[in-house]
C-alpha cells in the first residue's frame, strides 16, 4: 500500500456510532441531552464550591477541579460529533484531529491523577483526622494539581510528537466519533511499533501509579473503618468511599481496556462503547455521584439556586 507524507494528510473520516441516516436525528438528540447535562452540572459544582465559604476544603478543590476537567473533556469530543450526526459530514481536519487526541490525553491523564488525590484526601480525612489540616493545606492542595497537570501535558505531548512522525496510507477512515490515540495509529502506513510500545509502557506507569496509590488509599480507609465503634461512622464513611470507587471503576476499567486490548486487535463497537463510557458517562454522572448524595453540596446549590432567582426576579 502507497503512504504519503502526514503533512499532505487533510482530513479524517470519523464514522461515528452508527451507519444508519435513521438513526442520526435520535443520536443527535440523546447526546445533546448527556452534553448539556454534563455542562450545566459541572458548572454548577463549580460555582457552588466557588461561592460557598464553607466547601472552601481540599475536598471540594479537587472535586471543583474534576468538574472542570470533566466539563472541557465533554467539550473536546461531543460537540464535533453532535456536528457529524446533524451534518452528515464525518470529516475532520489532521489539525483538529491532533488536536483532539492531545486534548483528550491531557484531560484524562490529568483526571486520573485527580482522582487518585481525592483518594488520599479520604485516606487522610479518614485514617488521621486530626492531622488532616495540617497534611492537606492548601499549598499541598494546589501543588497535587499543578503536578498532575504537568505530567498530563508532557506524556500528551510525548504521544502526539510521535504521531507527527507516522506516514498516513489513503485509507483515512476512523471507526470512532472522536479522534482516539489507538485508531488513529493504526491508520498509519509507516513503522508504528514505537508508538505501540509507547502506549503500554506510558498507560501502564502513568494510569498504573495513581491506580496502585487509590488502592492503597483504599485498603487503609476500609481496615480504619472496620475498627470504628459506630455503624452509623462506618456506614457513613463507606457510602462516601463507595460513591467515589463506583467511578474510579468505571473510569479506570474502560480506559484500560481501550488502551491496552485495542492496541492489538482492529477497532470494534465494543471499543467505541468503552471509549463512550470514559470519555461521555462518568463525566456526566459527576454531578450525581459526587453532589447530589452529598448534603453539604445539596445545600450549597440550594442557595446558589435561590440566590440566582432574587437577582433574577425583579423587585
């Protein structure tokens, strides 16, 4: 098969979820409601935990932050695909390609380091609490997330300079809705068993680091819960841990599957689905799980709620 340089590459086929016209309008209109619901969520944790004093905790920093990876994250991959359904036109550019895959990568990575800090926030609220101002300051606070952001930047910009190296064939078409890592490589005609390599030893170090520091974290919570006297504390302290664990699950299990199983074999629905449930699902899911079961939060968005409609109801 003939490359050509990537430089002469201009654009894209992203096939989407479906070949189906029919279908197109549903799709449309389903993923419409996930990305407003996504948006609109995320964006009030965000301004509740801006504007109530008293989620001015480590807690609520990192959780403010995961809803605005998770906002941007949505951002990046659902609207060019809401474009495609209602358009008909699967076409991306290689620049916006690129620039997806960077993006993503970035915003993942950054979410993965996230959620591990939230674990070892817990850890510490849980198992030493009366050291816990003093451990999680806000200068350690902030240094976690500046950290993940930095190691988030370098291993997509790692990815992405070896992607600028691979020569395309002419068969460009992608059989995904957003521009992943994975498939994109494989439309390469060129030698891709760097990049392969790059991809298991990167997703390993860089997903296997924070995922080995939440089961720490983890496995410490539940033996110092176990060893409280009340039912009412242990429940209390489960059902927190629970909700967060329900979605490192979901957000870690589908992750690994797309990037370490997909490398090998050709893209399938299967992949695509797994894609959706880290990519479009828990980003979503955010507010309900993290929030709405979080009674602080509820009040803190009752009052951003009430104090929205006094500005907006006229005297």
């Amino acid at each position: 098969m003939g490359g050509e340089n990537q430089t002469a590459v201009s654009q894209f086929l992203l096939l989407g979820l479906t070949d189906d016209p029919a279908l197109r309008p549903l799709l449309f209109g389903l993923f419409l409601c996930v990305y407003l619901v996504t948006v609109l969520g995320n964006l009030l944790i965000i301004l509740a935990v801006y504007c109530d004093a008293h989620l001015h905790t480590p807690m609520y920093f990192f959780l403010g932050s995961l809803s605005f990876t998770d906002m941007w994250i949505s951002t990046t991959t659902v609207p060019k695909m809401l474009t495609n359904l209602w358009t008909g036109d699967h076409s991306i550019t290689y620049a916006g390609c690129l620039t997806q895959i960077c993006y993503v990568l970035i915003l993942g990575g950054f979410e993965s380091c996230l959620l591990a800090a939230m674990a070892y926030d817990r850890y510490v609220a849980i198992c030493q609490p009366l050291r816990y101002t003093l451990l999680m300051n806000p200068r350690l606070c902030i240094l976690l997330v500046l950290l993940s952001l930095c190691v988030s930047l370098l291993n997509a910009l790692l990815h992405c300079l070896m992607v600028l190296r691979l020569a395309f064939c002419t068969r460009l078409e992608i059989r995904h809705f957003f521009c992943e890592l994975v498939p994109v490589i494989r439309l390469a005609c060129s030698d891709t068993f760097l990049n392969q390599l790059l991809i298991y030893f990167v997703t390993s170090l860089f997903a296997g680091i924070p995922l080995t520091g939440i089961i720490f974290s983890y496995g410490r919570i539940v033996s110092s819960v176990l060893r409280m006297p009340s039912a009412r504390g242990r429940h209390k302290a489960f059902s927190t841990c629970g909700a967060h664990l329900s979605v490192v699950s979901l957000f870690y299990g589908t992750a690994f599957g797309v990037y370490m199983s997909s490398a090998v074999g050709e893209s399938s629905m299967g992949s695509v689905v797994a894609s959706m449930m880290y990519i479009v699902v828990p980003q979503m899911m955010n507010p309900f799980i993290y929030s709405l079961r979080n009674r602080e939060m509820k009040g803190a968005l009752r009052s951003l709620v009430l104090r929205s409609s006094s500005i907006l109801t006229p005297s």
